[in-house]
C-alpha cells in the first residue's frame, strides 16, 4: 500500500470518527428513542427478559412487542453489572460504536468482494458512504439503535450470501463447504432477526434480487435452495426464543400496537418519501429529524445517483469481465428496488406499494417505507466506488499521481452533503444532553417510597422517569386519553374516577419538568401555557393533594391498591418471585376472589394446592382468580406460557451451541 493510499485512508476514517464522535464524550447520551437507564435500573434488570414484563402494556403489563431485542438488552446491562464498568461505557462500546464498526467494515468487505479489482482506496469510499449516508445518520440521531444494529448487519448478510455462492459455484468444494457457508449465513442472518425482523425481510429481498440478477447457474439453484432452507432453519431456531411462544399464544404484535401500524391511511401519512428524495437517498427529514416534517429537496444530492448508474456504462465500455459487470448490474437493480418502494404510496406508481402492503406476507411491517433506504444505500455504496475505480485506471494509464485527486474531490462533496452533522446542527444523539438534576432528586423520592405503586405522567412521561419492579409508571394519554388540559379535566371529572385511579395502584399523578421540549409543544416549540395549563386543571381536583410543586408537580392520591388484594378480608402478604410469577399469602374464613391489578390475559392462573384457575377479568381491565377454599395457604400465581418461553430458551441456545461449535471446529480443521 502506498503512502497517498495510506494517508486517505486514515483521513476517511478520522472522517467517520468526526461524525459521530459526539457520542464518545461529554456525559450520557440523550435523545431520539433511546432510553436513559438510572444506574438503580441498570442494577435491577433481570438475568433474562420476563414472558410477561410488568413495564409494558403502557404500565399495567403484558408481552413485549419486540422480545427479541428486549433479550440484548438485558444481556447488555447484565454485562454492566457483572463487570463493574458503568452503563454509560457499555452502552456506548456495544450499542453505538460496534454497529458503526460492523457497518463500516460491511462496506469494505462487501466491495472487496463483489468487486476485488477495487482499490483500497475505493474500499474506505463505500465505508464511508455506507455509515455516514443521511438515512443512518436519521436513525441513530433518533435513537433507535435497534434498527441501527440490525441496518450494521445487512452488509454482512449479503458477504455471507456471496461466499455461499461462490463455494457453490466451485464443483471441487465439497458439501462440508457448502453445509458450513449455509451455516455462517443462516447464523448471521439470524442474529439480524432478533434485532430487527424487518430488516431481515429486507435481506431475504436483496438475495433474491441479487441472486436473479447476479447471472447464476439456474442449475444449481435447486440444490442451493435445500441449503438456504437449512440457513434458514438455523435462523429460525436461533429466534426461536420469541417466535415459537408468540406462535403458541397466536399473539400478534401489530395488533397490539393499534391501527396506526396495520392500515392504509397510516401508510400514506407515513410515506413520506417521494420519488426525487429517493432517488437521490436523501431521507425525507433530513436534517433536522422532525418527525412527519418533509424537507425540500437538496439537488445537489441528484449527482449521487448520476455517479452511481454511471457505473453501468463504464463498466460496459471497460471491457472488464463479465462477472464483475453482472454484479454492478445486480446493484444497481437493488437500489431501484429500492427506490420504488422507499417512496412507498407516493407517485409513479403508489398503487404498486400499497397492494405489496396488503397482500403479501409480511410486508404489513413497512407502514415506514424509509426503511428500503437501506438498499438504496448499500446500492449506492457499491456503485459510486466502482464508478471511480474505473476512471481511476484510466487516468492511471495517462498519470498515476492524479488518480488519487478522484477520492479526494468527492470526499469533499460528501463532506457538503452531510455538513449539518459536522458544525453539530443535527439534533437527537448527536446533540450533548444532560440528565435534570430535578429528575434525579425526584428518582431519589420515588426510589424509597414503601411498596408497590404506579405514578400517572400527564399527559406523557419524561424519559427520566424512574421505575422499578414495584415503581411502575402509567401515561395519562392512553390511559384516560387526556392529552391536553381540556381532555384531563373532562377525565379528572368523571364520576368513576378515584375508583379508576385506586385500582390501577396509581398513588402519585405527576406532570413532568419538559426542559428539552417534548413533551409540551405548540408549533414544535416547548409551550410553558400548556403545562401550566395542566398543572391548573389538576390544582382544581380537590381530592388530590399536591406534595411537590418546583419544575415537577407532584400530587398524591387518597387511596391505592397494593399488586395484589382480596375483594373480601385482608391479604397477609405477596413475594415477587418475576415479573411472571408471584406468591401471595393467604388467610381467608369464606370464599372470595383475589385481585390483580395488571391487564387481564387469559394466560395468568392461580395454583393451590396443584389445583389451576384462571384469571377472570375485571373493571378498569384489571384481573382476578375465584379462591374458593377457605383457611391458610399460599397460591401461587403466575403467567403460565412462561414455561413456552422457557423452552423455546433451551432450543435457541442449543442451536447456537451447536452452530458455534460447528463453525469452529470446521475452521480449525481447515487451518491444519
């Protein structure tokens, strides 16, 4: 390698670090979706995640609708207890710079690849433009990490998807070779799966894509197809752990997550991408990330595909071989692909989008059509450095001290495309935050407060609210669809109330200190009226009384129930045992009903003496179990699909054994 190439290669990794070094200093990192943990939460977070998780269902319980992400993040905060190192560094090292590491590394390899004349120079381009293009600099500045881990993964899907064919493609290699590749790519596919399913749709697309395209041997297909099934048994049984339960359970997390998730109307209003901003893989909220707020378009972002596409030709005209133009031609369909459906039901063609989302399996899961950004992006990340490797090797012929000039000019542009992030103007994480020090005095309160209770946030909580196993947190909206002072006062009114309230165990109604302007907006901007407003209507309830009044208000309620309570006598008492299992102590002279105050499933029972009953459900949509022996015992209540949950558990952690096991002991054999 030489200096020149050296050199630009250390530039364009310093580069990335410039990007997104706001994450590496300063304090914790706040904005987007990303949750800020109080180090008190980190420490109580269970080994693994509940079936059945008390903070969800808008804090009354229920299943997590994304269990499978849930799982890595209790993996990674009981990294951060057992090692002692703070949750602010894990975070940072697991969550934020590996991902960046694997989607950067993603595009070298992946180019290197599929185009191994590529210089190394080329490599660092689709590096670069594949970690800093606008669409994932969108979604890590909103925080959602999740979808960042998985979008990290999708370069490596489709490495593993061409080693595979390539070894297929060799009749000397053997089925072991073939066995170990399907192996590698259903292990890697799978890990994306668990971080984000709809990114792994997204992939399975690409390789079809790819595959009909790339100019493959139509002959081996069929016997590729038997060991793409087996990746794909090996990606399913390493997800196992959540797909298998929600099988047996029938639960269907879209519907849990209401209409705005599942219904045309929701899709037009969130296909916010037209055809120009696509083509040009500029993200419609680029750069100021206002959610629903579509930008102008930036022409000067149209010169991305016009040096993309480019590749095309000059490949063509470079009388390179065949091979190599086939897969720029495989690319450069997946980024039209992609395209046509970031747009979604936007024009040419919306009618195409909105009958896929339908009618065809699985594509209900991209009401968001931004998400095809993604292979627009690898697309692009492709091309626009094969485009320059050959113009490179024709100035090379003419001057090899002017080819580097190539790298260094575009460089440059891309540096004004994405300058936003440079002078620090984009917002979510990219911005440096602190944690209130009200929040934390109020953390404090609520951390010692004596058993178990929710608090009521109006209309919505911070995210600086703190809970706990027995300190749960309740948002007005939902629950009273109180989102403004006037529908709080019509809800803080009616007859049933304090009833309401007193079930639901909710003991403090709180309305949150907003310091950075998202909880109390008017025209997008923080509105210090409508939180007065609030904290008005609720000084007028007389049956409150208001214990905290500086930033945050605080008023508590006369009277609320405790987890679990008899409709008739007095409960000795409960043990939390797991969010899905609990005891409870009973001493009663007559038959009566034990109350649970969670949101009803029919999963839940009582077990006496070996003997089940389930849950019946009750008002406010809490539950309760009949108790009809009399006398002293202990019943023993608990969610019973945990024990699904647990065996699709042992299932997913046999197959990555097993796998593991497999993938090492093949590459150690072939190292002797």
């Amino acid at each position: 390698m030489n200096k020149k190439n050296l050199a630009l290669i250390l530039f364009l990794g310093f580069f990335i670090y410039l990007v997104y070094h706001r994450w590496f200093i300063g304090g914790e990192i706040i904005g987007g979706d990303w949750p800020y943990l109080f180090p008190e939460m980190v420490q109580s977070q269970s080994y693994i995640p509940s079936s059945w998780q008390s903070g969800y269902g808008g804090g009354m319980g229920g299943i997590s609708p994304a269990y499978f992400l849930s799982a890595y993040k209790f993996l990674f905060t009981r990294i951060a207890v057992f090692s002692g190192i703070p949750w602010a560094v894990v975070y940072r090292l697991f969550w934020f710079f590996l991902p960046v590491l694997l989607l950067s590394s993603g595009g070298w390899r992946l180019l290197s690849l599929v185009n191994p004349p590529s210089c190394v120079w080329s490599r660092a381009l689709a590096a670069v433009i594949i970690v800093t293009n606008t669409y994932v600099l969108m979604v890590t500045g909103g925080g959602q990490m999740g979808v960042f881990f998985a979008v990290s993964l999708y370069p490596w899907v489709l490495i593993a998807f061409f080693r595979f064919l390539r070894v297929t493609n060799d009749s000397s290699n053997t089925s072991y070779s073939w066995l170990k590749e399907a192996i590698l790519l259903g292990t890697v596919l799978g890990v994306q799966v668990s971080f984000d399913p709809r990114f792994a749709y997204l992939s399975v697309i690409s390789m079809a894509v790819m595959y009909w395209f790339g100019g493959n041997a139509w002959s081996l297909l069929w016997r590729r197809l038997r060991f793409g099934f087996l990746a794909g048994g090996v990606s399913v049984l390493l997800n196992c752990y959540w797909i298998l339960p929600l099988l047996i359970l029938k639960e269907n997390t879209l519907d849990t997550l209401g209409s705005a998730y599942t219904t045309v109307e929701a899709l037009r209003f969130f296909s916010f991408a037209d055809f120009s901003h696509a083509i040009a893989a500029l993200h419609p909220n680029w750069p100021e990330n206002v959610f629903g707020k579509t930008y102008f378009l930036q022409p000067e972002f149209l010169i991305l595909p016009l040096i993309s596409f480019m590749s095309l030709l000059l490949v063509t005209r470079s009388k390179r071989e065949q091979h190599e133009f086939r897969w720029v031609w495989s690319f450069a369909v997946l980024g039209l692909v992609g395209i046509f459906l970031a747009k979604g039901a936007n024009a040419p063609f919306g009618f195409v989008y909105i009958w896929l989302f339908e009618y065809v399996p699985g594509f209900v899961m991209f009401r968001d059509p931004t998400k095809f950004y993604v292979l627009i992006m690898v697309s692009y990340a492709v091309l626009i450095p094969s485009t320059f490797n050959v113009i490179s090797v024709v100035v090379n012929k003419h001057t090899r001290e002017a080819s580097w000039i190539i790298p260094v000019i575009f460089i440059s542009f891309w540096i004004w495309l994405i300058r936003p992030v440079l002078s620090g103007s984009l917002g979510g994480t990219f911005t440096q935050k602190k944690v209130p020090e009200q929040y934390k005095d109020l953390q404090v309160f609520l951390q010692h407060e004596p058993g178990f209770y929710r608090t009521l946030w109006v209309p919505r909580q911070s995210r600086f609210t703190f809970t706990s196993s027995n300190q749960l947190s309740i948002e007005a909206g939902p629950l009273l669809g109180a989102t403004d002072a006037a529908t709080l006062s019509t809800a803080m009114h009616a007859l049933d109330i304090q009833e309401h309230i007193a079930q639901l165990g909710i003991r403090y109604i709180i309305v949150p200190f907003d310091p950075y302007g998202e909880l109390f907006t008017y025209d997008r901007a923080y509105s210090q009226t409508k939180r007065a407003e609030v904290e008005e209507v609720l000084d007028r309830v007389l049956w409150l009384k208001k214990t905290r009044s500086h930033d945050i208000a605080v008023y508590e309620t006369p009277q609320s129930k405790d987890r679990f309570w008899l409709a008739q006598g007095e409960l000795k008492g409960w043990r939390r045992i797991a969010d899905d299992r609990y005891e409870a102590d009973i001493v009663i002279a007559e038959p009566t009903r034990l109350m649970m105050s969670e949101s009803f499933h029919t999963g839940w029972q009582v077990s006496i003496d070996g003997i089940r009953t389930s849950a019946t459900k009750e008002p406010f949509g809490i539950m309760s179990f009949p108790l009809s022996r009399a006398g002293t015992y202990t019943a023993i209540i608990e969610f019973a699909p945990r024990r699904w949950f647990e065996f699709s558990r042992w299932i997913s952690l046999i197959t990555l054994g097993v796998v593991s096991v497999y993938l090492i002991w093949f590459y150690a054999k072939k190292e002797i």
